[in-house]
C-alpha cells in the first residue's frame, strides 16, 4: 500500500528533510525551486529508512497530549521558564556549563536548542511533557553548551545523567502535543 506524504515547499529550507509523525503522517519539506523528480528520489533513496520509521511507531504506543489553544504559549510561557531555569540549575550543578540566556519559544519541530552564543532555548510545551522527558531535553540541550554537535563525545555527557538517553530519545518521539 502506498505512504501518503505531503510535500512542503517553503522558502525557509534549506536542504530536503522528512519527518514521520507518532501519527504516521509524512511530511517532506523542501526549497522552492525544487524539482518534484529531485524530492522523488530523495524519497526513493530514504525508503528503508522511511518503513523503520512508520513501523516503530506502529510499535510505540503514540501519545497525544492535548493542551488549549486559548492563551496556549502566553499563558505557560513564564511557568515554563521557571521550569527549565530550576531544572537547568540543577543539573548544571553536575555539568558546571556557562551560559548567556534562556529563551522560551513556541516552536513547532524543536524541543530544544543551543545557540553558538551559548543560550538556551526551550518549547514551552516542555511544560507539558512527563518529568523525565523534560530532564531529557534540558540535559541535552545543557550538554550542547560543551558540544555543538552530537559526537561520541556529546552523548557520553548526556550518558552522565542519563545512560538510558537512546531510549528516552526514542521514546520521546512518539509524544506529539497537538494544539486545540
């Protein structure tokens, strides 16, 4: 049977990515300009990669937390920020990485990131995710102050607070906080 995929031009993209959804959407996000035989192809040549992918979240149960759409990211903006800067205090007593700021954001892809600059920013749907996915994210993030990438070097950082990150990486995917 054939995989549905939607096809996304924007002008933000640099590069062709796709991402499968807990919900087994498919979404391939593209530049414009490029050619559907170029996005065909890079989809033909990801087709082993794309079926894992599908047939994992087969596996893993997906889970959907619904939060309001009414004041969604002004009204958890400041909880949020409350949340990472404790927990950020708190493993940065193990970590001891200097930082510039932490900025909360509603991001659509990203949980997380770490800027060359070194500031922190954060989904404030974070807010709504179990405690240990939290940590997760926020150790990964903190780790990235020390390792702009994800090296052997950045994982076995992360492996100091969280032997188990494959799994948690893993398990995190199937979480989708959806909007209502």
């Amino acid at each position: 049977m054939p995989i549905p995929i939607k096809i996304k031009k924007t002008k933000r993209a640099k590069r062709v990515r796709m991402t499968v959804y807990g919900d087994g959407r498919v979404v391939v996000t593209a530049p414009f300009g490029f050619r559907t035989s170029v996005i065909d192809r890079f989809v033909f040549e990801k087709r082993q990669w794309l079926l894992r992918t599908i047939n994992h979240f087969k596996r893993v149960e997906s889970k959907t937390i619904k939060i309001p759409a009414q004041g969604g990211y002004v009204k958890n903006k400041n909880e949020a920020l409350r949340l990472v800067q404790d927990r950020i205090a708190h493993f940065n007593e193990i970590y001891n990485f200097p930082f510039k700021k932490i900025t909360i954001r509603n991001q659509k892809t990203r949980w997380g990131s770490c800027s060359a600059k070194k500031n922190l920013n954060f989904n404030y749907k974070i807010l709504f995710l179990p405690e240990v996915y939290r940590d997760y994210i926020i150790v990964h993030e903190l780790c990235h102050l020390k390792e702009l990438n994800h090296s052997r070097t950045f994982w076995a950082l992360v492996q100091k607070t969280f032997p188990n990150y494959r799994e948690l990486r893993k398990e995190l995917k199937a979480y989708e906080i959806t909007v209502v």
